[in-house]
C-alpha cells in the first residue's frame, strides 16, 4: 500500500490528553511497529507521581497508530529517557521538559522528521553529539537547565531550519563556534550561563532574524561585538551580563540598536560614559548597566525611555555633584513606568530633593545606598506608595524619619542604616505591616522603642543596634516570631525580651 502524505497523516491526529501529557498519532493501519516502544519508554521511568504510565500497556488500541508527537512535560517524572525513541522515526515534536530525567541524551540518528525537540529544565548530564544533524527538520532544540558537559557541535550550524536554540544554564566549554553564524532563519538564540570562552561570533551579524539574543554568564571576552549593529531591525533583547567584556560602549548604540527593549550589560568591564544615544532606543523597558567601571555623569536622555520599567546603574563609579544630579532625577521623572531604579555604590553628591516625589506611582525598588547624599529626607518620599524596597543605607542623611514614612505600607524592605539619623522612632512604622527587613543601625536615634513595632509580625530582621535609645524593649517586640535576626546592641535599653 503506499504511504500516505505527510500532511494527510497530520490532519488524521489522535490526541490524548491527561495533564500535561499528550501523544499525537498518525494512522497507519499496517504498522505496529511503535507499540513495541511503548513500553520500553515506560520501564525507563522510574518516578511517576501522576500514575500517567498505567494506563500504557499492550491492550491499549496503539498498535494502528505512528507516533508523532510525545508531550509529558511537568508531570515530576524521573528516570532516564529511552534510547528506544531513536525508533519513532515520524516523531515531529518530543517535549520531556520540566521533569527530572537524568543520563544521557537519546539517540537521534532516525529522526528526520523531527522539527521540536524540548528536553530542558532536567537533570540530563550530557554531551550533545554530532548526531543531532541527522534531525536535519528541527526547527526548534531546547535544552536550557540541564548539566550538559562537552562543547557545542560546530555541525549543528548545518540545521538551516532552526529558529530556536536554547543550551542556556548548563556546562558547556569551549568558544562559541562561528558556524552558528550561517543559522540565517534563527529567531531566538540562547547560550546564556555556561561556560564558554573566546570572542562573540563577527558571523553573528549575519542573524539578521534574530529577536532575542542571550550570551551573558559567560567568560566571554573583549568589547562590546560592533557587529550586531547589523541586526538593528531585528534585535529586541540582548543579554551579554556577567561576561568579561571591556572598554567603552559604542556612543550610537541606541541609535543603531533602535527597537531594543531589554539590554543587559551589567558585571562586565565597560568603562567610560554611558552613551546619550541610549535615549534614542526608544522601545527599552530595561537597563541594566549595574556593576561595570562606568563614571561621568548620568546621561539626562535616559529620561526620554517612556517605556522604561527597570533601570540598574548600580555598583559603578558615576559621579554627580548636587546640580547634576538632580538634573539627572528630574528627568527620570518623565518615565512614568519606571518600577525599579538603583544607583546603589556610585560617587553621588548631595541632598535628595523633593522632585523625587514626582517619580512614577509604580515604582516599588529604589535603591540609592553607598552614595555620598546628605541632608534631610524629603517628606515627598511618602508619595511614592507602591515601594516594597527602599534602600539609602551609607550615606550621611541627617534629620529624623518623620511620620510620612508610614503612608509607605506596602513597604517589604527598609534599609537606613549607616547615616545620621536623629530624633525618635516614629509609630507610624507599626503601620508597615508588609516588613519583613527593618534596618536602622548604626544611626543616632534616641527615646524609647515603640511598641508599635510589635504590629510587624512578618518581620525577619529587625536591626535597631549601635544608636542611642532607651527604657524598656516593649513586650510586643518578644511577640514577633518570625526574627531570624534581632540586633540592638550598643543602645541604652533595659529589662527583658519577653
């Protein structure tokens, strides 16, 4: 009898469903060939928590049908994946992702047809062979979270059809080859968190398809890759962190990356200014250039990111004194998105004015600690109600925390130590029932600890220590049960913990 068109065989789909698992089969009367595998699969799989497998046995009516697709993600299986899958030569989607199958890779050397293979999110201990070409259909190959060993395949630069690969999070050595270059058709490339060596691909700027680009936790080395200006009207997200990529970012890089909307480049080397040109990448909703040797002042056109959620400049060397800096916030003020800003460790000067009032009513991560800012707190501070962090901790803020501080109830984090702060606590901190991190060491506060306190009984750590307060530590402070931490040392306080 002759076979019947592939596309026939699609449309005459069985599926069988039960939680997250399906097999789709083809009818093919005269074959019985995949039945013989069925169990072989199972007796692989030494953990089944759903009791899925039961229902596989020879009985069952699956010896009229191929197999095509075998789907049992996030079912919490265990054991290890049968070489007997090498056999189901229509499979055109294998998806094991999110389970915990250990050992090696299954064989691939039969499966032309193959056009999805999901295998991420496992304990798979692997090389990835040479083997894989064989699948010359892929269209798609994830094997993110995994322990994969080895080095990448030159050969798979011969899967033209791919548009996904994702080998992030595992222990891959050795450089990135080139050939991944000729990958034309690849949308989304992913190669993040190994440990791979050498320079970024100059063939990588022949992508021009790809959208989501993601090479950070790497060893990676030299400057920022020029090259991948070529993909300017493609490339959306880029992810080069936690690299060892050095000297200073190209000063048109939002103009000649103009539809980013994720830039990764924190904990590398750059140096220099931040480019004004940033502003111009219009479609960013995250900036992330934290932990780097950056220095200068911060550019005002970032203020021009409408879109903008995250920015990170922390842990760098930029530098402000109070006129700058302040022209810097007051811009900021215009990113009426923004939800996390942090300038925390850099040479900032001054006294934070009251325009920080004026920053966007999502914000909820604010982060200004180890700067050099000084003055009062402005009560403004008290419009910002989505805050959950709020870090100022090391500088020399002087004055008291006024009673404003408790319009901030959603707050989870509140760090102020290290400065000098005066005056007594305030009670509208009982109001802050959200804390579960409460820093105000090593300040000059004075007057007793309000009982007030008592009413944040989420609270995990509470650091009151190196200040002046006096009398008695409230019994309520005794009734707060989730303390890992509770420091107030070097104070003037009597009696007990009760």
């Amino acid at each position: 009898r002759p076979r019947a068109p592939a596309i026939l065989l699609l449309l005459a789909l069985l599926q069988l469903y039960l939680g997250g698992s399906k097999i789709n089969c083809a009818t093919l009367p005269d074959n019985n060939t995949d039945v013989l595998w069925l169990p072989t699969f199972r007796h692989g799989i030494s953990s089944d928590p759903s009791g899925w497998f039961s229902s596989w046995n020879s009985s069952a009516n699956h010896c009229l049908w191929r197999v095509v697709v075998l789907e049992h993600f996030g079912l919490n299986l265990a054991g290890q994946i049968s070489s007997s899958i090498g056999n189901l030569t229509f499979l055109r989607t294998v998806n094991q992702s999110t389970n915990g199958f250990s050992g090696r890779l299954p064989p691939m050397n039969h499966l032309q047809k193959l056009e999805v293979l999901d295998l991420s999110v496992n304990r798979l201990h692997d090389s990835i062979s040479d083997a894989i070409i064989n699948c010359s259909s892929l269209r798609e190959i994830d094997l993110n979270t995994n322990f994969l060993v080895g080095e990448i395949p030159p050969k798979v630069g011969l899967l033209s059809n791919l548009s996904l690969l994702r080998l992030c999070w595992n222990n891959l050595t050795g450089i990135i080859p080139p050939i991944l270059g000729n990958i034309t058709s690849i949308q989304r490339l992913g190669l993040a968190y190994n440990n791979l060596t050498g320079r970024i691909p100059n063939e990588f700027g022949k992508l021009t398809n790809v959208w989501r680009l993601n090479l950070g936790g790497n060893r990676l080395l030299v400057g920022f890759p020029w090259f991948l200006f070529n993909l300017s009207k493609s490339l959306q997200i880029l992810g080069l962190e936690s690299n060892m990529l050095n000297n200073t970012l190209p000063p048109t890089i939002g103009n000649d990356l103009p539809n980013l909307q994720e830039l990764y480049l924190n904990s590398n080397m750059f140096e220099g200014q931040i480019p004004a040109s940033l502003g111009n990448a219009t479609w960013l909703q995250t900036l992330e250039l934290g932990n780097n040797n950056f220095t200068g002042e911060i550019t005002s056109s970032l203020g021009k990111l409408s879109k903008l959620h995250l920015l990170y400049l922390g842990f760098n060397n930029l530098e402000a004194i109070e006129s700058q800096i302040w022209e810097f916030f007051s811009a900021l003020t215009n990113c009426t998105s923004l939800e996390a800003l942090s300038l925390y460790e850099n040479q900032l000067h001054g006294a934070i004015p009251n325009m920080i009032g004026n920053f966007s009513r999502s914000l909820t991560k604010l982060y200004l600690g180890r700067n050099n800012l000084l003055g009062k707190l402005p009560p403004s501070i008290g419009n910002l109600g989505s805050l959950f962090s709020l870090v100022l901790e090391d500088n020399n803020l002087t004055g008291t925390i006024a009673q404003w501080i408790g319009k901030l109830t959603q707050l989870q984090i509140l760090s102020l130590q290290a400065n000098s702060f005066i005056g007594t606590l305030p009670s509208s901190l009982g109001q802050l029932t959200q804390l579960t991190y409460l820093d105000l060491g090593n300040n000059k506060l004075g007057g007793p600890i309000p009982p007030a306190l008592g009413n944040l009984k989420q609270l995990s750590l509470l650091d009151l220590g190196q200040n002046n307060l006096e009398g008695n530590i409230p019994i309520q402070v005794g009734s707060l049960t989730s303390l890992y931490k509770l420091d107030l040392s070097s104070n003037n306080l009597t009696s007990k913990i009760y």
